[in-house]
C-alpha cells in the first residue's frame, strides 16, 4: 500500500473491479487530487467563517459555552460552543489557554480540535456531504444512495494538536448491521508525519470488533492489535481516503508549525438501521462475547 502522497494515485472518476478488491483487502483507498485546490480552499474559509459565526453567537450569549467533558475524557475536555438545536458547534483542544471573550479571531483559530456536524454551519460543507462524485465512489462500495451519518471539520492545530489514538469508528456509531459503512477523510492542508496524518492498520477490518476502553479518548484496549504493520498515509491537500468503519486508524499530535486542517464524513448503507445504544452495544463484541463499544 503506498504510503507517500507522490505515490497515491489519482482519484479515478468511478472505482473499479481492483479498486474494490483493494478495500476489501486492505479496508481502505486512498487517492490524490479529490478536490481542486479551489476547493480545498474554499472549505478552509468555511471553516473560519463558521468559528466567526459560533464566537459571535456564544460572546452575544445566543449560543452556549460549556467545558466539554464526555465521560471524563481529556480530549473532550476543551470549552465548547454548541448549538442546541441541531448540535453544529466547536470544540477546542484541551490545552488551548485563551479568554473567549477577548481573544482575536486569529488566536482562537490556533485553538480549534474540531467542528461538529459543519454542513449544518456551512454550505461548502453540506455542498461537500452530497458531492456527486464522492456519492458515486461510496455507492462501489456500500451500495446505492449511501446515508449521511455524521461529519466533522479537525483542526490539529500547530504544536498542540492532540492525537486520536486507535479506534474503529463502527465503536460509535449506533447502526446495524454495524460493519455497513464507509468514512471519508479528505486532506485540506498537505498531510504529513509531521504534522498528524492518518494512520492506517491495513486489513484489520476483518478481525472484527476490539474491546475500546475510556482513557484520554476512546481506544481500543492494550494487547488486542499488533501495530506494527501501521501505515501512515500521507496526502496533499485534495487527497482523500476512503475506508471501512472497521478499520483501525490513529492521528499523532501536531508538533510541526503547520495546521492539518481535514474534512471527515461518516456514511452508512441504505440498508442499514438505526439502533439505540443498549441495541449496539449487544452487537458489537469481541468473539468471546465481551462488550466492545464505545
């Protein structure tokens, strides 16, 4: 599997007999030249247009503020500004310092981890969540008319940029059959080592649900993965990786002085079904029974 962003290919305009047997075998494509870099830009104004908007909505008290804290965890632990109504908001990193009410757009713009649900904020984002394109590349591989489960806008800021440590993302997500979607990340700034590209644990999508366990995220618990076979992918700005819910994947922190900003979008089968939580959690376990969502 390349890893190099010169190495990638360029995104085809429909996948083909090999590239589906590659997803199936690796659980993941990736691909340079998704976006042009027209539009690579134009979702990064969104992003600033949309942390613009909820700071002017959270400093007029129209919009709350509260300090996350998602079952104690401390990459959720940043303050965040979140609509009530349909949950669009912003979080921020965990170990930004700033005073909300005073800071520069500019300084919070060095602060940002990550937006929730941006093409409710965002008509570049909402344009991006129904490209034809992408559609017609998620339908070679889940079927026809994929369904919009979720999307979020990451940040990794320069030098505090926190990770996201190995997880399956079919571990939140509450839908079944829970191995039937496909997730999209799509590079907006070059992604490097460096600065926290993904990394990919090819064909572990086939060894099932793992065991995740709350530390400062949701990770899979020590001891089910062997990682050294990991890939990291890096991209240019405009790639995109497509890549099974099963797959295990990871982000280092940033520690470079360049931004990684991305896009991710979650989509499920036209078959699949909403379920509650207790109705997943029954699911999605280990071989030997034991619970494995998040």
């Amino acid at each position: 599997m390349p890893a190099a962003a010169q190495d990638l290919e360029r995104c085809p305009a429909a996948l083909n007999a090999e590239h589906r047997a590659r997803f199936e075998r690796d659980g993941c494509l990736p691909f340079d030249g998704f976006l042009s870099s027209s539009e690579t830009e134009a979702l990064k104004s969104a992003m600033s247009a949309m942390l613009r908007n909820l700071v002017a909505e959270a400093r007029t008290g129209k919009t709350p503020v509260v300090q996350s804290d998602w079952a104690g965890m401390k990459n959720y632990s940043g303050l965040k500004i979140e609509r009530t109504g349909d949950k669009h908001g912003v979080l921020f990193e965990p170990s930004a310092n700033f005073d909300l009410a005073k800071a520069t757009h500019e300084e919070l713009e060095g602060c940002v981890r990550k937006f929730s649900f941006p093409s409710r904020g965002s008509a570049a984002f909402k344009h991006l969540a129904e490209h034809p394109h992408l559609l017609a590349l998620l339908g070679a591989l889940v079927g026809p008319a994929p369904i919009l489960n979720g999307d979020m806008a990451l940040c990794k800021p320069p030098f505090i940029g926190s990770a996201k440590p190995w997880h399956q993302d079919s571990a939140y997500f509450d839908y079944e059959p829970y191995d039937a979607g496909v997730d999209v990340w799509i590079a907006l700034d070059d992604a490097t080592v460096e600065n926290g590209c993904m990394y990919v644990l090819p064909g572990a999508h086939k060894h099932g649900p793992k065991k995740h366990v709350h530390l400062d995220d949701c990770t899979i618990a020590a001891g089910r993965l062997d990682y050294s076979s990991a890939v990291p992918i890096e991209m240019r700005a405009g790639g995109v990786l497509l890549f099974s819910v099963m797959l295990p994947h990871y982000t280092p922190p940033n520690r470079s002085s360049l931004r990684r900003r991305s896009a991710q979008l979650f989509y499920r089968a036209a078959h699949t079904r909403l379920v509650s939580k207790a109705e997943h959690a029954a699911q999605f376990v280990e071989t030997d029974g034991t619970p494995a969502s998040c």
